[in-house]
C-alpha cells in the first residue's frame, strides 16, 4: 500500500473532527490517564496525611502548635520548638540568600561579560545539583567546626547586643550552620530564576535608560528590579518553599534539640528533620500522628507559599501582556 | 538641579581643551556607586562558585583516598565496620532505575497531553500544571510520609522507587512540555497535510524531534532523584548492607545516600574516610549526569539550529 492510498480527507485535527482514528483516541486516553494518576496521587497524598494527622489534631487541636514539650514516650506531643526552628532557620537562609540570588542574577544577566558568564552560569546550577546530605555530611564534619572555630565569637562581639548571636558554643551544631547550609541550596535556585527575569526585560527599557545617561546601577535600580520584582519575589517563595521542606541537611547540623532559644548558636529542629528522623522509631500509635500533624502542618505551609508565588507570577505575567 | 554637574557659581574656570576628561562631582559620585554594586554583584557570584569548588574539592581530597575497585565493589561488613559499598551502588542503581521507569513514561505522556492535546482553555490541563507544580513544591519528607502510608510502614526498595518516581515526574513533564513547546509548528502542519493521524505524528515525528531535550531534562530529574536521601529514610531506612539484592520488593535495599547519612556521625576516622569515599561515588555521578545533560542539551540545540 502507498503512502497516498492511506491519505483520506479528514477534518481539521483541532477542530471538531467527524472521524478520529483509533490510535489518537488510545494515545489520548493513556495521556488522560497519566493525568489522572498525578491528580489521584496528589489527592491521595492529602488524604492520607490528613487522615493520618486527625487522631492527633482531635486529642490537641490548634494547641498542638503552641506547646513546647515533645516527649514521645509520655504522649506529650506539640509542635512549637519545631515551628520556630523552621520559621527561623528559613527566614535566616532566605535573608542570607536573597541578596546574594539577586546579585549573582544580575552579574550573570547584565554585568559579566559573555565568556565568564558562559563559565560562571553553569557552575552556580550545578550547586543546586549538589545532593543535600552530601552538604549536610560536609556541613557536620568541616562548616560547622569552622563556624565554631572562627566565626561564632566575631559575630558576637559585633551582634551580640541583638541577643541572636549570644555565647560561642562549643560543636558548631546550630540553627546558624544549619541556616547557612540552607541558603546554600537555595541561592542556586533562586539565582537561575532570577537571572533568567532579568534576561527578559526588554533591552528597550535598558537602552533607553542608559541612552539618557544611566549608569550602570540606575538601570538596575531604576528599570531592571522594578519591572521584575514580582518575579523575583516568587522566585524568593520557591526557594522558601525548598528550605522549609528539607529534612536531612538539617537533621545533620542544627543538632537536634528540642528546646526554644533565642541564641542562633544552639541546638533546634525543625518539622521536617524531625519526621524523617523519627517516623521509623515510633513508640506509640499517638507518636505517628503527631509526626503526620506535623507533616500537615509543612504541606499547608508549603501550598500557601506555593500558591502565593503562582498568584504573583500570574499577577506579573498578565500585567506585562 | 542637583543632578547636573555645575561648577560653584562665580568660580567658573577657563575652559581647558586639555584637562583630562574625568568625571567630577554628582557624575563621579554616581559612577562609583555603579561600580561598588557591580563589584558586589561579582562577589556573589564568585560566592556560590567558591561554595561549589570547596565542597566539591573537599570530597574529592578527603574521598579520592578510600576508592579502590575494591570498596566499589565488596559490600559493608556484617557489623557495620569497613567493607565497601558495592551492595549500595547497586540498590541505589535499582530504585533510581525503577522509579525511572515508572516516572519517565507517565511524565512524557502528561507532557504531550499538555503540550499537543489539551487546547488553550482547557480545564483539565490547567488542573493537571497546578497538581505538577504543586508535587514538585511538595517537601520531599511529605512524598516520603505518603509512600510510608502506601506501604503500610513496611520498609522495601520498591517504595523508594515510588517515592523517587513522585519526584522525578514533575520535573520530567515540566521540561518535556517546555521541550514539545519549541518544536515548530510546522512540522505539525506538515504532518497534518499528508493526513497522517494525530498520534503518528506525534510518535513519530514531534517526539523523535524533542528526544534531545527530553533527554536532557530525564537525566537531570535523575541526578535529582539520585541525590534524595529524606524519602529513602524514611520508605527505605532499614535494610542489611552486607548483602547484595537485587529483589527490590518486600524489603529494604541498600543505598547510596543512606550510606552516607547513616554513617555521617561515625566516631572513627576510618569511617569516616569511607563516608567521604560514599560522597565522592555519589558526588561524582550526579555531576557528571549534569554535564552530559548539558552537552547533550548543546547538541540537540545545534541540531535543531536554534
């Protein structure tokens, strides 16, 4: 047979087509399909923590975020020591990391020229592709001494009036390091987002700023942050989003306490180091409820950020169409 | 006014055709505030490429002494002291393998739904973007709790392979989507002109035409995956490492990244130095998968002369 006897005259494949083929209604039903089974395991994922949260949220409530006290082997559970490690392990990274995103965003968009940045660009995604145990690993055995050794007491003399940066300790295990190791895995992501923002400004916008006689850092200022600042702050949530979520990296260097200090030296946990540490060595059924309450409480964090960095970015997108 | 570069009034000076031309005053001022933020920016920059360099470096010095074919390939000793990482090398290479198998498949067709079947206003497209962002924002201790659930809190490789498969995916039909969406309509229409049918043209001339990036975008969801230690800890955190498997299902497999994480406090030296010879095998291949993702990325595009 020819290939001419197969053709046959058919409706407009995008329009209503009065003959479809069978292979077209199969590969469209296994593409459904595939569809379906990410919404049936999205959905499953939700039911199933929150099914597994309810026996805890029924006995604590909303109290469970408030307490402190986490002893597994008398059934007291609350999330608060968890909750404020998290909130400020995350703040701490996202404020280190911000800044530092932009800067690279703008060095590789603007700044560097063309063969540094064909160098530089890659180097700073492929830290992103460095696994985070093997960070946290590094983080334990050479940061966190280093961090004991050499920057703890300058901190402090410098910062210690804030009551942050309080008494050196001893091991470097500490929210600060585990901080730190979290701005790391995140700059690289943030930096790749951001610099492909500021790619996209119009060069009319650039030229004509520097055409009435910009410098440099005006145009950056005046043209290329403004217009791209919702961009960037949804690229800032998206990083919030990784540093809230990651487990082992954290596990590894904040040392795991279980107590609230106000000194960013000492030990903390957060919500996802403590599930991953401990959802194998439960004591009792009211333990693994607890430790999927805690795991609700991480995925309505992580879907509010989540949806607030869509909403800005769509905001963003329609505003420039 | 305080803009313009005027000299004090009353102190005007002759013109001098040959005074060099530098920038004074308000000019002057701007200039180096120019080049302190740009020097600032390349300090970032040369920041996060210090951080690669350090860690990389670090792995590299402290692990390069431990790697022998031997240590590649003997597994960990019966109590846990010395022996190598073969049976590791070969669980990770098992449920990375098989959460790929089940991943790529399913990523490639939600891709192509979206990319050539769903139309512009689509409802179940939209739902299906939102439902792919939100798994690849999910925290990857919450894919580990699920898989946890699925399985009844029963360790077993096979569980790692669907927590990892959970991973990969949005990162595979995120990429291929943006892949099929360079593809140029032409060869569409082209397709469509000779009648060929819808899923022919997609088999066989759209999809071969995207398998560069597609690649590209596989291979990097698997460097991904690969590195993922939470999931595994906590689907897969009890297994025997002195024992090669190669039955993934029912019980735990021995890994790579568990490996490291599990022996990261090791109080002796010598553990220690095998921990870093662990990172090193580990560190190696998910750089190496980066850059032949990136080549392959490179070539595909020059294929394609974009």
């Amino acid at each position: 047979m020819s290939v001419w006897a197969q053709l046959r005259p058919r409706a407009g494949t995008r329009g209503p087509s009065l003959e479809v083929s069978r292979g077209d209604l199969i590969l469209r039903g296994l593409c459904l399909g595939a569809g379906g089974l990410v919404l049936a395991a999205l959905v499953g994922l939700v039911y199933e923590i929150v099914h597994g949260a309810a026996p805890a949220f029924d006995k604590y409530g909303l109290a469970f975020l408030g307490h402190t006290t986490w002893a597994p082997n008398f059934s007291h559970f609350g999330a608060a020591a968890m909750l404020y490690g998290t909130a400020v392990t995350s703040a701490l990274a996202l404020l280190i990391a911000t800044p530092l995103s932009i800067g690279i965003g703008l060095f590789l968009a603007m700044l560097a020229p063309k063969p540094v940045r064909t160098v530089v660009g890659p180097l700073v995604e492929m830290l992103a592709a460095i696994p985070s145990v093997i960070l946290g690993f590094f983080g334990i055995i050479v940061f966190a001494p280093f961090i004991a050794g050499h920057v703890e007491k300058p901190l402090h003399d410098i910062l210690g009036w804030t009551g942050l940066f309080g008494t050196p300790q001893q091991t470097g295990l500490s929210m600060f390091t585990a901080s730190l190791i979290l701005a790391t895995m995140i700059v690289p992501i943030v930096a790749a987002l951001s610099r492909d923002l500021f790619l996209s400004v119009p060069s009319e916008l650039k030229d004509g700023a520097e055409a009435l006689g910009a410098t440099r850092w005006e145009v950056i200022r005046g043209v290329v942050i403004p217009t791209t600042l919702p961009g960037v702050f949804s690229a800032v949530m998206l990083g919030l989003g990784r540093a809230l979520g990651e487990a082992l990296a954290v596990s590894l260097t904040i040392g795991g306490g279980t107590v609230i200090y106000a000194n960013l030296y000492q030990t903390g946990d957060t919500l996802a180091a403590r599930i991953a540490t401990e959802i194998n060595y439960i004591v009792n059924p009211m333990h693994r409820h607890a430790l999927y309450y805690l795991a609700l409480i991480l995925l309505v964090i992580g879907v509010v950020t989540n949806l607030l960095a869509r909403l800005i970015a769509r905001r963003y997108t329609a505003g420039r169409v | 006014v305080s803009d313009v570069d005027l000299e004090p009034i009353g102190g005007v000076a002759p013109f001098d055709p040959t005074a060099p031309l530098t920038p004074s005053g308000n000019l002057r001022r701007r200039l180096i505030v120019s080049g302190i933020s740009q020097g600032v920016a390349g300090v970032a920059a040369a920041i996060a490429v210090a951080a690669l360099l350090l860690v990389t470096v670090e792995v590299i010095a402290r692990g390069a002494g431990v790697i022998s074919w031997s240590f590649l390939t003997t597994n960990a000793s019966q109590f846990g002291v010395g022996g190598g990482i073969g049976s590791a090398i070969i669980g990770s290479a098992l449920i990375v393998g098989c959460g790929a198998v089940i991943a790529i498949p399913l990523g490639v067709l939600c891709a192509i739904y979206l990319a050539e079947f769903a139309g512009p206003r689509s409802h179940m497209a939209k739902l299906l973007r939102t439902a792919l962002d939100m798994t690849q924002g999910l925290p990857t201790v919450v894919i580990g709790l699920f898989v946890f659930g699925l399985f009844s809190g029963k360790p077993s490789g096979f569980a790692g392979s669907v927590a990892l498969s959970m991973i990969m995916l949005p990162l595979i039909a995120r990429t291929s989507q943006e892949v099929l969406r360079t593809i140029p309509s032409s060869l569409r229409e082209a397709s469509d002109a000779l009648g060929v049918d819808r899923w022919r043209s997609i088999l066989g001339v759209i999809l071969p035409a995207a398998m560069g990036g597609i690649a590209t975008g596989t291979i990097l969801a698997i460097a991904r995956a690969a590195g993922e230690t939470a999931p595994l800890l906590i689907v897969d955190g009890i297994y025997n490492a002195s024992k090669t498997t190669i039955n993934i299902f029912g019980h735990g497999v021995p890994n790579i990244p568990l490996s490291i994480y599990e022996a990261a406090e090791s109080p002796t030296p010598d553990a220690l130095a095998r921990v870093w010879g662990t990172a090193l095998v580990l560190l190696a291949l998910i750089l190496i998968a980066n850059i032949a993702a990136r080549l392959l990325l490179a070539r595909s595009r020059r294929r394609m002369g974009l």
